[in-house]
C-alpha cells in the first residue's frame, strides 16, 4: 500500500464553523478601539469607488470568455528600434526565444515613447520583416500614427507580392483615428473628414481576405496621460460606438462591424484594479452588442504594461511591476499582451532587458500555467465587486459622453481632457506626499545606484500640444530633483548634502533618522548619519566639519521637549540652516525663533520640501 494512502482523511478547516460577518466586525471594532472603519480600513479609487477589506464569495458567478480561449495569449514584443536591419535582428530573436508576435511601434504612434521604427515604406517593411513567416503561427501588431497610417496597407501589398494567404495571417493593422486625434497628433476637427473613410477602408482590407479586428479603440493614451480606469473605459466605449456608426453609415451591417473592432488597453502595479479593468470591458461591450441587437460575442483585448508606471531610478524594481502587470492582463483576459522593458524610461531596451521582458510573460505562461484557469478572478468577491463598481462607474461616463454628441465632440469642447487633468493633478499630489509611493523613486532610494546600460538614451519627449492629452511618469517629478542633485555633483565634485542631528539614544532617533535619510535621498541629497553625541558642543562640532549647510535635527518627541530647541539654536548660531523630521507640536514657536525653517514629516509635499531644500543647497 502507498504511503499516501494510509494518510487519515483530514477535514481541515471544515472541522470550524465558518465565521460571519458580524464576528468579523466585532474582532475589527475591539482592533480598532474608536477608530473611524471607514477611514482606517477603506480605500478609495481616483473614480471614488470604495475599496471594502473584506468582500463575500460570489459561488455562482460565470467566467468571461477570452477571444481565443482554450490557448496561451501572444507573447508579444515591442519592435521600435529605429534601424531597420537591428529591428529585423531583434525580432528574429524573441521570435526564436518565446515570443509568437510582434508589436511594430512606429515613431509617430502614441505609444513610442520617444522611439519607433521610421516612416514605414515597403523597402523598409520588407527589412524589418525579412525571414519572418507570417504564415507560421506569428501575429503582427501594428502601432501606428497619422503619418504611418500606410503601414498596414504596405504589410498587405507585401504579404501578397509574397504569395501569402491574408486569411491565414494574424495581422492586427491597428487603426484609431481617434487615438491619435486625442493624443494631439492630428486636429480635432479632421474627424468630420476621416469618419466617411473608415468603412471604405474596412471593406478594402476584407476584400483583400484580411479577418480579425481593423480599429482599435485604446486607452492606453489617457492611462499615459494620468486618467482613471472609468474614463479609460468611457473612453473606449465611446470611440467604439464612434467606429460602429462610421461603418453602419458606410453600408456595413452591424454585425460585420461589431468584428472590425478590437481593443487596446493597459494594466499596471494596481493589480486588482487592472484585471476589474479588463473584465468591465468585456461586460460593457457586451452590453453595448445587446442594445445594438446583436449576440455578445468575445472581444479581441491587447494589453501592454503600463508606460505611467515606469521609474528611471532603481529600473530594476520595473521589473517587479511589469510581473504584477502581466500578471493582472493574463488574469483579466488579454489576448495579446506586450511587455515594455524595465529600462525604458532610461532609454532603447538592450538584448538583456528585451530578454527579462520576454520571459516575463513566458514564466507566467508556461511555469505558472495562467493561461489553464478560464478567468481565474471569476467568483472573487473583491474582484466581482470592484469588476460591478467599475462597469457602473464607466457606464455613466460613457452614458454622458453619448449624450453631449460622443468622444469626439468631448475632445473638441475639451471637457474629456480637463477631466483626465483632474485625476493627473489628484495623482501627482499623492505621489508628491508618498500617499502612492514609488520604490526607488520616493521611496528608499539609492543615491549611488549604478544604473544598466541601454542602446540610446531616451530623447526628451516632444511638449504637450494644446487640448491633447500627454504621457507621463508618476516618477518624474522626483526624477527632476534626482537630476538636478546630479547635475550638482557634476559641476562641483559632491553631492549635495545634509548632516542628520541625531540626539539622544540610539533608540530615541533611529526611526526618524531612517525617515529623513529615505525622504533627503529621494531628492538625491545624501544625509551624513552618526551614532549621536555625548554633548551640544561635539555635536555643533561634527556640522562644522561635515561641510553641510542643513542640519535635520532626528530623534523621539520626548528627546525633542527637553533637547530641541537648545539644538537648534546652537546648530543655528554655527551658521546653519536647522530642518527638523517630525512634527513641531506644541514647540512650533520656539523651534522657529531658535532657528528651525522647515520639518520633514509623513504625509508633507516632499517634492516642493526637496525642491526648497536644494535651492537652500545652491542645487
């Protein structure tokens, strides 16, 4: 007999009656002695959907379809290097270590991020794309903007000068006029000349056997620009009923438009809302094909890894959130997912960064198996939830968009843009107080990283155009004050500085030392620690000879009453200037006529604090 079968049968937590909300609420309330629940323990979106900490189990709730469920989705990979014969050779090598499909990122897409393959002609194409077997299993995704809108009509003259089948080439063309009029590279008001054209060009591209989806609508470029995930989806929605009156009024029936249409979104390090995010697509463009008369049917979803994510500073912590945002696409039900590279907002993505963004996916898929479970977040009631909350929320945006003439219109008036502005301001202050923090960034930095080697540093990204919605980084606000900090050490041979008053006991400042010491460094100042002093004297004697100009004086609240003011005003006397971490309390007046300006603490803007602190240091 197997060892295995003599083993009792062991019923685990079934031997326990299951607990009820209610004594889950009375363990919390004995927890929370007073506290408000709802502040303490319920978090909410920048759409204002509340966050519960604990949601029931939805036993009966049905998984969402993928387009091609019962297969892996496309490993796919971004393809935007300017040469030609090195994106060809780049290409060649993910699809000969894992990948099945290629993302060509052309230059004047919304989503190059300051890099892309030039102008398309055919001679170009034809580099790009030399020894690849379209005919072998490997989608193409084209990313494309207004001046290489060609592109997909030169991949089709190619494939059939080639001899190729077009019915048996997986190529995602990618239009989205709408995308790219939102995203500022083209007028608002050209749609009234493109909108007659869509169906033509539908219909041109059926003729020559090309299936699958043609227009894309996307909302990676208001994800980029800072928006929530409702106006992503209102987005959408929006640009898609757009594209499906354009290709009814041009003679298409309803159902051949509804399978011209694909969709374009992106996931980040908010996992839960990420995967809500993809499953609420799916169920509000099914709502949309049932008030259009049709039956749902599965929607092709691309996802690519979230640009506004991204930090140049401890690049490899991107690493642990494109696995997060990967993650979040494969659960939420992409069908095609791209990887940026973890380096790239440092610059064009070498061999080795190419390679972690390929295997990525590749573990997820194949070591992790996530592509065997059909919506594996289905009947989570955190997800089913958020999933609900979201699909409401998005529908009543979209419901309004439709109401004042579509997306378009709202981008003329420029209403969708100040709203998407709204959120980037709400974003930027919770990053400023690390309310959101970013590792590496705001958060426990590392002023003397060493950071990895790219192929081309990332250009400067062209300025904002008027009413167009612009990509950021939530990083790049602490990433200004990084460089500047560097530019510093440039010009004089150190880094600028500030020296850490640590008083009292070990153990009455080292909490507020490591504080200060993460908060300066965030800004590139480097923070001189000790182990404390036995007296004022020593103490005003290591500033002198620390060469800094800022003291930050750190140490417990009870130290601070019977030491602080005497510190600082003898830090001050020595010709500093005295900060102080933690909060002045009932002392603020004496602190201040004793010499101390500012204090570091949480929750305080640490960018504008940073920023006074650097110019305080001739940064």
């Amino acid at each position: 007999m197997r060892i295995m079968d003599q083993q009792p049968h062991l019923p685990l937590a079934a031997e326990f009656p299951a607990p009820t909300r209610e004594q889950w609420l009375k363990q919390v309330e004995a927890v929370l002695k007073g506290a408000d629940f709802d502040k303490r323990l319920v978090g909410k979106t920048y759409d204002g959907i509340a966050l519960q900490p604990l949601s029931a189990r939805r036993p009966n709730a049905a998984p969402a379809a993928r387009c091609d469920s019962g297969r892996p989705w496309r490993v796919a990979q971004r393809i935007d290097h300017p040469d030609a014969a090195a994106a060809n050779a780049q290409a060649l090598d993910d699809l000969m270590n894992g990948a099945d499909a290629l993302t060509l990122v052309f230059r004047d897409s919304p989503v190059s991020y300051g890099f892309g393959l030039a102008e398309p002609t055919k001679d170009t194409l034809k580099r790009i794309l030399d020894q690849i077997r379209l005919d072998m299993g490997v989608t193409l995704n084209l990313e494309i903007g207004r001046a290489s809108k060609m592109a997909p009509t030169l991949i089709a003259e190619i494939a059939r000068e080639a001899g190729l089948s077009p019915n048996r080439l997986d190529v995602r063309f990618g239009y989205n006029p709408i995308g790219v009029v939102a995203f500022g590279a083209g007028n608002v008001n050209e749609w009234a000349s493109v909108e007659p054209l869509i169906a033509g060009l539908v219909k041109r591209h059926r003729d020559e056997g090309f299936s699958g989806p043609l227009l894309f609508p996307d909302s990676r470029v208001v994800h980029a620009s800072g928006g929530s995930e409702a106006q992503e989806l209102a987005f959408m929605l929006s640009s898609a009923v757009s594209y499906l009156r354009a290709l009814e009024a041009g003679g298409l029936s309803l159902h051949d438009a509804r399978d011209a249409i694909g969709f374009r979104t992106v996931t980040d390090a908010e996992q839960f809302l990420s995967i809500a995010k993809l499953r609420a697509l799916r169920r509000l463009w099914a709502k949309i094909e049932t008030a259009c008369g049709l039956s749902p049917r599965p929607v092709s979803i691309s996802a690519d890894t979230a640009w506004r994510m991204l930090t140049r500073n401890d690049p490899q912590v991107n690493m642990l959130r494109n696995t997060v945002a990967t993650f979040a696409a494969a659960v939420g039900g992409a069908d095609l997912i791209t990887v940026m590279a973890h380096t790239s907002a440092l610059g064009l993505a070498d061999a080795a960064a190419r390679r972690v963004a390929r295997n990525t996916q590749c573990v997820l898929m194949e070591e992790s198996n996530l592509y065997r479970v059909a919506d594996p977040a289905a009947g989570s009631g955190a997800v089913e939830s958020l999933t609900e909350d979201l699909c409401a929320r998005a529908w009543d945006l979209f419901q309004k968009l439709e109401a004042k003439g579509g997306i378009v219109k709202a981008l003329v008036r420029t209403e969708f843009q100040s709203d998407v502005s709204q959120v980037r301001s709400a974003r930027l202050k919770a990053i400023a107080s690390r309310k959101d923090p970013l590792t590496g960034a705001s958060e426990f930095p590392d002023v003397n990283e060493k950071l990895p080697p790219v192929l081309s540093p990332l250009p400067p990204l062209p300025p904002s155009k008027d009413n167009a919605l612009h990509p950021m980084r939530l990083a790049e606000p602490f990433e200004r004050l990084r460089e500047a900090a560097e530019a510093f050490r440039a010009r004089t041979g150190d880094r600028p500085k500030v020296f850490l008053a640590n008083l009292g006991t070990v153990a009455d400042f080292t909490a507020r030392t490591i504080f200060a010491k993460n908060f300066f460094e965030a800004g590139g100042i480097e923070t001189l620690g000790n182990d404390g002093f036995p007296s004022m004297i020593s103490l005003v004697a290591a500033f002198r000879r620390s060469g800094a100009r800022i003291a930050c004086l750190c140490s417990s609240d009870k130290v601070y009453a019977s030491d602080a003011v005497r510190a600082a005003a003898a830090l001050h006397s020595a010709g500093g200037f005295v900060w102080m971490a933690g909060r002045p309390g009932e002392l603020e007046h004496e602190l201040k006529v004793n010499g101390v300006e500012m204090y570091v603490y949480a929750g305080c803007d640490v960018v504008t604090t940073l920023a006074t602190c650097q110019r305080r240091l001739g940064v």
